[in-house]
C-alpha cells in the first residue's frame, strides 16, 4: 500500500531505526503506520499500513529485505522492504487445519492486513495464518528484535512477557515470564544466544535464546525503571537507559555497572538510544583499531547527546533536534537519524575532518531555523550537504519533515 | 556468548533424555552441518527438508528427488547439501536459491555419496552393484572417475586362468560404504567382504587395504579430527579404529597402520546395529539396534557402556551426533519422526533474583565493617561514579569468530504453499506442527471434515459449519 502523496507522518514518531545495509530508515508512529524513507536522499519509500492503532516499534530483519512492526493494536506484523506489504503468506489454505478458523474468504478480503474481530479471537493461541498478524499478546506490543540470522523475533509487550517467534512460521516458540512491569526493551547479542530484556520494574534479565531460561538478572540499588536495553557492538556489556536521568553500561558477566552517562534528561519516557562507532586517523593504544565507540541517546528536551564510551564525558550535543521530547537515536557507521514528539525526523551524518565546514550545512528545517548552537567539535550536521545545491535538497528535506 | 552465564559444562555431555520430536513426511536420513545450526532430512518421498535446530521449524525444502533419500552430505561451508537417493541419482543443492546446484545421474541406486571436505565440486559415491566413483563436478559437464574395490594384482600377466579366475573373484567385490580422509586426499572404503581399502583420490589406486571385520561394512565414519574411525558391519560389531594422518607429506603406503581400538557388542541380546555415529569430539559412540528401540551410547576411552537412551517404542533408523553439542537426532523407521535426545539444565532461581545466591548448606553471615554505614546519597553517587574508572572495550571481538563462510541462510515465508501436501496443525497453546496427510492422527480432522459435510445441507457452506 503505497501513500505517496502524504509521506510524512501526522503524530509524534516513537522508533526510528536504520536498516543493517545502512540505506534505508525505517520509523514507527502513534499514527498507527510506519514508513521507510531512503537513508541517503530522505526521499518517502512507502507506507506500511495496517496496524489498527499507534505503532510503538519496529525493527529490520538482519538481511534489511524486511520488517517488523509492533502497536498498541497487540499485534506484531511482518513486512517486506520492497512490496511494503504482509511478507508472510502461510498459505490460504493453511488455515484449514485450524479448528475453528475463520474462512479463507474473509482473509482475502482483509487484504491490506487490517485486523478483524475473528483474528483477535485467535490471538491468545500465538499461531496465524494468511497475511494475518503475528497475535499472541494480550496487551501492547512494546519492543521488537530480529536475532543476527533473521530466524526468530524477540517481543516485549505490557503484558510483562518476552515471546520469541520462529518469523518462518509465524508461530509462537517460546514465551517468557520475564518481568512485572511492562517490557520496556528487548535486543539480541551478536551470536544470537542472548536476549536482554528490560522493564519499568528496573530489572535488566539475560535470556538464553535456545532453553528460555533466565542466566542473570542485573538491578541497580535504586531500583530506577529501565527503558530501553542495547547490546554492545562486541556482546559483552548491554546498556541500560534508566529513568533517573542516566544510561548505565553493565557488565552481565559480572553483574556491575561499568559506565553511567549522565548529561540528557530522561524522567517521564520512553526514550531510546545506540552505540556508535566512529573510524579515527590515530590507533587505539590498547587494541589498536582504528575505531572509536561512542553513545548517543535521545533527549527529553529535544537534544540528542553522545558520549564517549570509555571517558564518560559529553562529546557532543545536538540541541533542539526536534521540538519536544526526542524519542530514539539510530546510528550507522557515518548516519545518524532521530525523531521525536514533533513527527520530525532528522537526519545527520559525520563530517570527516579536513571537509569544508560550511554553517548552512547544518541548517535541518526551516522550523529549526535559529537554534543551531551546536558545538565547536560537532561530528556530525544535518546532511544537506556536497555537490548539489543546497536550496533544491532542502526543499527535499523539507517536504520529508514538514508533512 | 551464552557459554560466559551458563554453568552448562557441568552437565554431562551425553544426551538424556528427549527433549523433541519434529515432523515433516516420512525420515530416513538425518545429517546436521557443520556448524550445527540446520539438521537435514530425507524422506521416503525423496523430499529433502532443511531444519532450523533454532526454532525448530522448518527452513527450505528442496524437492528433486522421487525416491528414498539414501545420503545427505553437507558442504563445510554450509551452502551446499548433496542429496543421492535410491533413483540412481545424485543432487548438489545451492541453499541459497534452493535450485539445484548439479544432478548427476548413475547406472544403479546410491548406498552412499559423500563430498569432499573441503571442495564442494567433487564428491565419491558408493553404488549398488557398481564399482564406486569419484565424481568432479567444476566444469559443467561432470567427470566420473571409477574407482577400484580391489588392489591390481602385480603377477597375473602369464596366466590366464588365474587372471581369469581372479577377475571373476574381484567382481564380486562391491563397495558399500566411501568416506573422505579428513584432509580430502584419500578416500576410504568398506566392502562387502569387510575389507577396509585406503584410495588415493589424486591416482586413484587403492595404496592399502586390510580385512576389518567378517561381515558386509555397513557404515564408515570418522570423528570430527579424523583420527578415529567408526565402522559398522553386519557380523554385530561396532569398531574404533585409530587412523593415521595420511595428509603427512612423509607417508609411505607400505607402513601405513590402521590399528583396531574397541569393538562394541551386546554379546547377551546379539543385537544388530542399524546405524552408528561419533560424538562431537569422538569421545563416545552411539549406535541404534536392530528390531530394539533403544540406543546404545559407549564411551570411547574404556570401551563401556554408558548409556541406553529409551526414547518411542519405535526401531531407530539413521542416528546423528549434533557436531558440538550434546545432541542426540535419530529417525524412527514406522513413523519417520526424527526425534532429538537432549540434555536440559533446571532453572536456576538464583539467576531470577540477584540479591540471592545458592547455596549447599547453611552458612554464617559475617557482616562487613562498613555494610550498613549511613552516609548520605550524593556521596554514594559520587563513590560510584568515581568507581568506574575502567576501560571498556564495546567493539572488540576477543578471539576472531568462524565466518570464514559467510553464508546465510535465507528467511522463507512461503513454506506453507509450497508444502501442499501438508497442514499446520494446532496441539496446544504456542505450539505447531506440520502434518502429513498419511499420518494416523489424521482421524481426528478427518472426523471434523465429515462434520462439516454434513452440515453442509443444512448450514449452507462446509466452512462456517466448522467455524464454531
């Protein structure tokens, strides 16, 4: 389903997230679509229509062919890049061996995936059919992960359980009663035997994706709510996103806090954030990469800070990125992208050393005119940037961001 | 990653009990692959279904063959599966579209095919009342070489009837049985006389052959290092034995040794044994029994019995060895399910609530000198901060991690239809499995389809009658 005369969205944007290939973005809204806009150009790719109600997150298969999204609907829905449409096709008939299943005909008709009355019945059995949603929840879904080869989905939802789907079938394998909060956030490990699992009740669990059991859980002595959990690039530490102000880097092995950054305002939301990681000219002395991570995260007054990983220390604020809370932060390799409260999403990428470093060149949208007081040392600017001109892409930004 | 939390390797590294039973068609033939995340199945039908041992569904099916599946055979990278079956033909998958890669057709049925371990284009093939062949398959059109079951004899130029007497006599020695050598250079075979002959794969001449046992070898195997070899006849014995390196550039054919280790027998029942396997590391050998249900599970290093797995009151068929796990895969003959024999570790409570930790027996508390020293909170937090003066390293790997192949099996979703023969069917809350049409549970919807026509009169429309 293709909507390409009103492209952007018409409420505040909870998720964005870059594909594995770094060429596409993909963002979830409480208007209850998702969209996918190329990385490079911001030009709107398609829609994806079909959740019957805000939509809360998304995620990108490991192959960026397709997509997850999650709402308030209950439902989680499988999509594919190109055609923007229900990738599953479990067969027409397939459903015939359910007892009690609703007809073929009914499903054809639901075409373009909206849900019907029959499916949320089924909901509760974790199994579907046709195009239909992934159902199986029994409150909003919250958080969605693909693991590295793409097989399973990991789910959080308020109803307080992790399930992981088997995403060929589009079955229901394994649900976990991992919290008694809402799940806040979910992400694999590089190898995919790891799920970490977070929740407003302040615990972090570790999940051994093959038995579902439980291997660690890691809580802070205050006890802050936890908001969104991210693996480090390595697999070795998650980090934590806490309401009480601070990101916190944990060792799971050990059950410590490495890290807490501090610097951005998180009290009231659910906000969301990665690691990066940035190619340098001058070798790490310990380890010799010619690589730099760092953290960047969203704000709730607008901002988008990072930090350096191993100092702690701020190396960059965005500020006024978006009017608003900033809901999440995606990085990769050079691209940044948030968005936040105001529909917006903004796009950055780094601007190596030695690039001419033109003032216009950070300009986003004429909204934000006048509130570009970013630092000195800032790695990153808005992307308009290089051969074309800078009016014409403008004006292709700003179709993005305006509508 | 998970090894770092689990205390897993405490668990004994046998299988136990099993853990699952998975289910498409008809089984004969079961192989993992190298790295042990896809289980390949062939079915009587001459379907090859691929499984995800992850979720426990399946992957991709690869339809080619019409007939009993007899061998599978994955390449090392895990892209490529050769697939021989009964009808005289031999199929290279490419995974990754899931066409076939080559088929190569024989004169007879195949025993047995194997590919070489590290050169996905050549494969031996062991056939039915045939002289074995390598086949090279780089350039399209394939290469067969035949290879020999018997060594040349060196003095029969003058005598003709001898020569002739010995032709008739080496006719009647088949090959049953063809492995690679762990380094791919030498291939060895079991004959129908239980000989063992070593074939060098560059000339193609048998460099030694010795009499292993007395029986028709049925199956060969080696351990993953290639130092051990499994072998299984039909005189009821399983034996080890210990396998030179034949890649060393100094060996010399004359002094090769292939010492006997252990022979395995259930003297008391004299059992037969349908199909042995190694463990990952060659530690224990397992075997399944003839017109028994149960598998036999030794130990390599004293030769002792450690086990008998009782899984369905089913014969066992082909038994696999997960290739680092200890994970057990073996298809029953009646009803072709592969049922998977596992170990599982409990729960531990300790690992849900972090404030409390395990313990044998009681223990004293000691309470630290500062444990409940009141101080006021900024000064935790600045401690804390102040304490988190390590370096970190978020990218670093550690040791390099094998992706030396690189390869990915894609993410199918439309199994469903191309699997017209079967139906998801519904068991309990989250869980799923595929039927097949010939399968005996099928009474039960078979009760509900007549339901539903005979509602039909009345209710207009077999479908909503079946709705309730």
């Amino acid at each position: 389903m293709r909507a390409s005369k009103f492209p952007g969205h018409t409420a505040a944007i909870s998720q964005v997230r870059i594909s594995p290939d770094g060429r596409w973005i993909a963002s979830a809204s409480a208007d209850g679509t998702a969209k996918i806009w190329d990385a490079s150009t911001g030009e709107h790719m398609d829609s994806l229509v079909g959740h019957m109600a805000g939509v809360s997150c998304i995620a990108w298969a490991p192959d960026s062919e397709g997509l997850a999204t999650g709402g308030d609907d209950k439902a989680i829905r499988l999509w594919d890049r190109v055609t923007a449409s229900p990738a599953h096709a479990v067969g027409e008939g397939a459903g015939r061996g359910e007892e009690g299943g609703y007809g073929s005909v009914r499903r054809v008709k639901a075409g373009g995936g909206f849900l019907q009355k029959g499916a949320v019945g089924k909901g509760a059995r974790g199994t579907r059919s046709g195009r239909g949603p992934l159902l199986g929840h029994h409150n909003y879904v919250y958080c969605l992960a693909f693991s590295p080869k793409g097989n399973i989905l990991a789910s959080g939802s308020y109803d307080e359980a992790v399930f992981l789907w088997d995403v060929r079938a589009g079955r229901l394998m394994r649900s976990l009663p991992a919290h008694s909060d809402p799940v806040s956030g979910i992400d694999f490990s590089r190898d995919g035997t790891l799920v970490a699992s977070c929740s407003t009740d302040g615990l972090i669990r570790i999940w051994d994706t093959s038995t579902g059991q439980c291997l660690r859980t890691l809580v802070h002595e205050d006890n802050p709510p936890v908001t969104n959990v991210c693996f480090s690039p390595n697999g070795r530490f998650v980090l934590a996103f806490n309401m009480d102000n601070c990101i916190r880097m944990w060792d799971y092995v050990a059950g410590s806090v490495k890290k807490t950054y501090q610097g951005h305002k998180n009290s009231g939301y659910s906000i969301g954030g990665s690691f990066g990681k940035l190619e340098t000219d001058d070798e790490d002395a310990v380890s010799g990469r010619r690589a730099e991570a760092f953290v960047a995260s969203a704000s709730e007054d607008g901002d988008i800070v990072m930090w350096d990983v191993k100092s702690k220390e701020i190396v960059q604020r965005i500020q006024h990125a978006h009017k608003g809370v900033c809901f999440w932060v995606d990085v990769h390799g050079d691209i940044l992208v948030s968005c936040g409260q105001d529909g917006f999403i903004n796009v950055f990428r780094h601007r190596r050393e030695g690039h001419d470093k033109v003032p216009n060149g950070i300009d986003g949208g004429v909204d934000h005119e006048g509130n570009h007081s970013m630092n000195a040392d800032e790695e990153l600017q808005r992307q308009i940037e290089g051969e074309t001109t800078p009016q014409v892409k403008r004006e292709e930004f700003e179709e993005e961001e305006q509508l | 990653m998970n090894l770092l939390l689990s205390d897993d390797y405490l668990l004994q590294d046998y299988p136990e009990h099993i853990t699952n039973t998975i289910r498409s068609g008809h089984s004969t033939c079961v192989r993992f692959n190298r790295k042990g995340d896809y289980l390949a199945s062939g079915r009587v039908d001459g379907t090859v279904v691929i499984w995800d041992l992850e979720t426990m569904g399946v992957a991709r099916k690869l339809r080619g063959h019409s007939k009993n599946i007899s061998s599978l055979s994955w390449s090392r990278c895990g892209r490529y599966l050769l697939s021989a079956c009964q009808g005289w033909k031999a199929i290279l998958w490419d995974l990754q579209d899931g066409k076939r890669y080559r088929e190569v057709r024989f004169r007879a049925p195949v025993y047995g095919a194997e590919l070489h371990p590290w050169n996905p284009h050549e494969f031996v093939v062991a056939l039915f009342e045939e002289q074995p062949l390598l086949v090279d398959v780089t350039n399209p059109t394939d290469v067969r070489h035949v290879l020999p079951t018997v060594p040349k004899r060196t003095n029969t130029e003058n005598d003709v009837a001898l020569r002739e007497k010995q032709a008739k006599e080496d006719a009647r020695n088949m090959t049953t049985a063809i492995i690679y050598s762990a380094g791919g250079d030498h291939i060895l075979a079991g004959t129908n006389k239980g000989r063992l002959n070593i074939i060098d794969a560059k000339t193609r001449e048998i460099i030694y052959t010795e009499k292993i046992c007395s029986g028709i070898v049925t199956t060969l195997r080696l351990s993953e290092s290639g130092k051990e070899m499994l072998v299984n006849s039909q005189d009821r014995i399983i034996r080890t034995f210990h396998v030179p390196n034949l890649s060393a550039p100094d060996l010399d054919p004359d002094t090769i040794q292939i010492p006997l280790e252990h022979k395995f027998q259930d003297v008391v029942n004299r059992l037969s044994w349908n199909h042995v396997a190694f463990s990952s590391s060659g530690e224990y050998v397992a075997a399944s029994t003839y017109n028994n249900h149960e598998l036999y599970i030794w130990e390599r290093g004293h030769g002792s019995l450690v086990r008998m797995l009782e899984g369905p009151k089913e014969e066992q068929g082909v038994i696999e060895w997960h290739p680092h796990k200890a994970l057990l895969a073996a298809c029953g003959l009646e009803t072709g399910r592969i049922n998977i024999w596992s170990v599982t570790s409990p729960q531990k409570w300790s690992a849900l609530a972090p404030d409390f930790a395990e313990v044998e027996e009681n223990v004293e508390y000691i309470e630290k000198e500062d444990e409940f020293d009141i101080h006021p909170q900024e000064e935790i937090q600045k401690r804390r901060l102040d304490a988190e003066d390590e370096a970190v390293d978020v990218l670093g790997v550690g040791e390099p991690v094998d992706d030396t192949d690189g390869f990915r099996m894609p993410i199918l979703f439309n199994l469903g239809e191309s699997d017209s023969e079967e139906e998801f069917v519904n068991v309990s809350l989250g869980t799923l499995r595929r039927k097949s049409p010939g399968d005996q549970d099928d009474a039960e919807e078979a009760l509900a389809d007549e339901r539903a026509a005979t509602r039909k009169p009345a209710g207009g429309g077999g479908r909503r009658g079946r709705k309730k």
